[in-house]
C-alpha cells in the first residue's frame, strides 16, 4: 500500500460526518481504528499460538507477556463487521470497548463509550466499520500494525487542521515535533512532556529510536494533560504503538497540580499552550519551582519555562515551543526572568520559526532549547563541549514551504529539518571541533555579554545578520543604471495607461 492511503480513507471517513462536529466525530473515528488494531494484532498473535504446542491461545496473560492486547471474542472486529447493519450496533461497540478494557488493565478507562448515544447516527458506525474492513485489508504482518499507526496519526492531523484553533491545542504538527526530537535525540532515559495532548512527542522519540537502531525500552515516558478527550486519545495513539508510560490526567492543569514534583526527566518535550492568562498564578506566588522569579499572573509563558527546567535532570535537556513574545517581552518582570535563566546558562539555544507552521493561529513561534548543565555532559554517545555564557540563535523564519495541496499550511523538508538539528549538534561540539560555523543569516553563537547589550531579548534575528547578497556578475554602474532605466519605462507606461482610461472614460459621458 502507497501512503496515499491515509489520505483516501481519511477522505471518506469525513465525508460520512455529515454536520457532526470533528471535534466529536474524531474520537468516533480514532476510537473504532483503535479497535480494528487490536483486533488485527491478536488474531496475528493468536493464530501464531495455535501453531505452538508449548502456547495456549487462549490464556490472556499469553497475550500480555507479548505486549498484545486480549480480545474477547465478541469485541473482535469480524463479529463486530459481521453485526455492522444490526439495530444495536453502537451498543455492540460500546459493550466491546468496556470489555477490552475489563481485561487489559492499561486501556482502563481510556476507549470511547459514545457509540450507542441517541444522537450518533447508526450510519456514521456502520459505515466507519465498513470502511475500515474492506479499505484496511489487514494479512497480520509487522507492517499492517505500522500502517495503521501511520493512519491513525495522519487522523489526528487531519482533525487538528479542520477544528482550526481547538485543534492545534491538542496536536503540534509532525514537523515541529521531529525538529525538535532531531535536535533532542531522545534515545535513553526518561522523556516527560508537561502538556502532551495526543502523545506526538513520544511517538516521534519512538520513531526516532528506531531510525537509530535502539531500543524503545531504552526510554521512559512520563506525561500529563488537562483535556480528558485529549488525554484519552493520547493513551491509544502510544497503546498502539506498545508505548506504555505514566500518563497523568488532572482538570487543573500541570502548573496548578504538579503529577510529578519530585521527578527529574533527562529529555522533556513541549508545546504548552501560547500566552494563557487564566492559570493561577496569583495562588502559585511562593512556588519552589519559579528559581528565575515568580511569573506574571497575566502571562503563563514563563510558568511552564521554569517548570521544565526544574524538572530537568542534572544532565538533562529541554525543547519548548513558545509565542515569540517570549523572546522580547519585558511586560510584568518577564525580561527580569528571561535575564536570570540567560545569566544561570539555563538557555541553550533559540530557533525563530516561520509562519503558518501551525494549525488555526498566525502567531509567530519559536523553539526554546534549555539545559541544566551546559558545562559538560553526552548525547547519543558524544561527549559535549563546554558551552557556559554561550547561546546558539538560528534563524529559521524563511524555511519551510507549503504542504502539497493546502494554501495555508507549512512545513519543513527533511533537508531542513537535519539542518537546523546538525547546527545544534555541531556547536554543541559532538561532531568535531570544525563541525560548526557561523552563517550569516542563519546561525550565530553569541556570548552572553553581547546578549547583553541588546537587553536580554533572544530574538534569533538581531544576532544573525542578514545572509550573503548573491553575487550575479554585474557591475554596480550598468545595473544601477539599467534598473533606473527600467523605473522610467514603467512609470511611462503608467502614465500612457492613466491617459487611455481617462479617454475611454471620457467617451461613455
């Protein structure tokens, strides 16, 4: 199968929505995709037992030692599709997601029970289910279980781009997240995402991990998430994947109830939401967490800096993506706390990214990279220069380029992505001592006294200059004087123009 199959059935699955809102109808879709997984996965498993004398087929736990989920017999997708007409079928699904949950304990409370509601159509159920057993052929194989991880994240994404604003709360696109993760190289230890909407951060570590030969045991995966939707969708999208970590829900919210203070996380990942007013801070004046100064009440931006980098490790590192304002703002103390993480090596670098990068929102973006210790230490093996009073600015704003077949949505390219990731590690000095380089327009490494002079504020742009004016051969004087030549040829044609327009105005009076 092409990877044109994510979008084909993604088409025809949001032509059966009707006026049903996406964001109610995605967990309609993800949640019966989930099932045909798991049904796929232990009928490969089980068919493999029944060949093995020494296996018993029908023992759960045999599933379980497997990292495969048991079904019971009347939650399999082939008694379901066989059912797909009957009156009751949203009922039937219904009953099959509390059972599934029944045996597996790590799926408890986490699969919609919305199927057998007045209000969802028979239709729309049956004919999800008919769409996902004659357009999902499934043989069993390792790559059937990766194909549908591939639509089930292509679905997230196409949701998130349709909900528009809601939507990007909940997901950060692909190639934010594999920037980051590039640069990160989450490959052992424990990875924490504060604010983890659908899990993409950890599939993409997961994804990484594999692309580099490792193991995905290697890492431990830590998250909350306030949106109990969100939350729920975040467990499928790693239980498919066989990522089982502690994910922490709470309505409050991460900076109010803290899942995990006394934890400290090697690789922390997040796209905590832009600029929220509404998050407490006048009750978390005194918190232990705020070591740069207590941020603004009306600004959350620099609540979830501080808390990431409190959880860091003593080794550990940090990619957040945040407003730009962050960058620059000196509203409320944020340019007293931008200085004291400056001044405390807690930055590492800057990346200014371009617009239109993310679902429903215009506002320009950037990546913060922190660190708890920049005086040393590894990654992926390498040993790290000491980069104490230094920071890395790159200037991505004009990469990017807009995705096949969408006006208004950016992304980067491969090329660009390993760029942007190479430049970090080569000044980081894993790559040899001439692996980096200053680019005019692009990257520069600044010391924190010029840091300075400019006010504290890590706008990528006031560092890096701007890039090399392309030579083209030809001398000053000539062009000079054929660009003036040029100029006039234009301004008299604009006048012949004015002169006809008024003519023929003039002969319909």
């Amino acid at each position: 199968m092409t990877k044109e199959i994510e979008k084909t059935l993604f088409a025809a699955a949001d032509k059966m929505r009707g006026k049903m809102d996406p964001g109610e109808y995605k967990y309609v879709a993800l949640g019966l995709l989930f099932l045909r997984y798991v049904s796929a996965a232990f009928d490969a498993k089980h068919k493999e037992f029944l060949a093995d004398d020494l296996a018993d087929a029908d023992d759960p736990e045999e599933y379980a030692a497997e990292n495969v989920f048991w079904v019971p017999d009347t939650a399999r997708w082939d008694h379901l599709a066989a059912n797909a007409k009957a009156a009751d079928i949203g009922v039937q699904v219904d009953n099959a997601m509390r059972e599934i949950e029944k045996v597996n304990e790590t799926l408890k409370d986490a699969l919609p029970k919305v199927y057998g509601r007045a209000e969802l159509s028979r239709d729309i159920v049956a004919g999800l289910i008919e769409l996902f057993t004659n357009d999902l052929t499934l043989s069993g194989s390792a790559s059937d279980f990766d194909l549908i991880g591939r639509v089930y994240e292509y679905f997230i994404g196409e949701f998130a781009s349709n909900e528009g604003k809601r939507g990007g709360e909940f997901y950060t696109p692909k190639t934010i997240v594999a920037t980051l993760v590039e640069m990160l190289e989450p490959t052992s230890g424990r990875v924490y995402d504060p604010c983890c909407g659908t899990g993409g951060f950890f599939v993409q570590s997961e994804k990484f991990i594999h692309a580099h030969q490792g193991r995905v045991d290697d890492i431990a995966v830590y998250g909350q998430e306030s949106n109990p939707t969100t939350y729920k969708l975040a467990r499928i999208n790693l239980a498919m994947r066989r990522i089982f970590g502690n994910i922490a829900w709470n309505h409050e919210g991460t900076l109010v109830r803290d899942a995990f203070p006394d934890e400290r996380f090697e690789f922390i990942l997040a796209n905590p939401p832009f600029n929220v007013s509404d998050w407490e801070g006048e009750r978390l004046r005194e918190d232990n967490r705020w070591q740069f100064g207590a941020p603004p009440v009306g600004n959350a931006n620099f609540a979830w800096l501080s808390h990431i980098h409190h959880h860091l490790s003593a080794n550990g590192i940090a990619g957040v993506v945040l407003a730009n304002g962050s960058m620059s703002s000196m509203q409320s103390g944020e340019g007293d706390i931008r200085r004291a993480m400056i001044e405390n090596d807690a930055v590492d670098a800057m990346v200014a990214l371009p617009t239109q990068l993310f679902f429903g929102t215009q506002i320009p973006a950037c990546l913060w990279i922190l660190a708890k210790d920049k005086s040393n230490g590894h990654a992926a093996g390498r040993t790290l220069r000491d980069r104490r009073k230094e920071v890395l600015f790159i200037d991505a704003r004009k990469m990017g380029a807009l995705v096949p077949g969408s006006r208004k949505q950016k992304e980067f390219s491969v090329e660009e992505i390993a760029k942007i990731a190479e430049t970090y590690h080569g000044w980081r000095g894993e790559l040899g001592d001439d692996a980096y380089a200053d680019e005019a327009g692009f990257c520069a490494s600044v010391t924190v006294d010029d840091i300075e002079k400019h006010g504290f504020v890590l706008t990528p742009g006031r560092y890096v200059g701007a890039g090399a004016v392309k030579d083209d051969g030809e001398v000053f004087e000539e062009k000079f004087t054929r660009l003036i030549g040029e100029l006039r040829g234009h301004f008299a044609e604009g006048r012949r123009l004015e002169g006809e327009i008024e003519a023929r105005l003039g002969a319909l009076e």
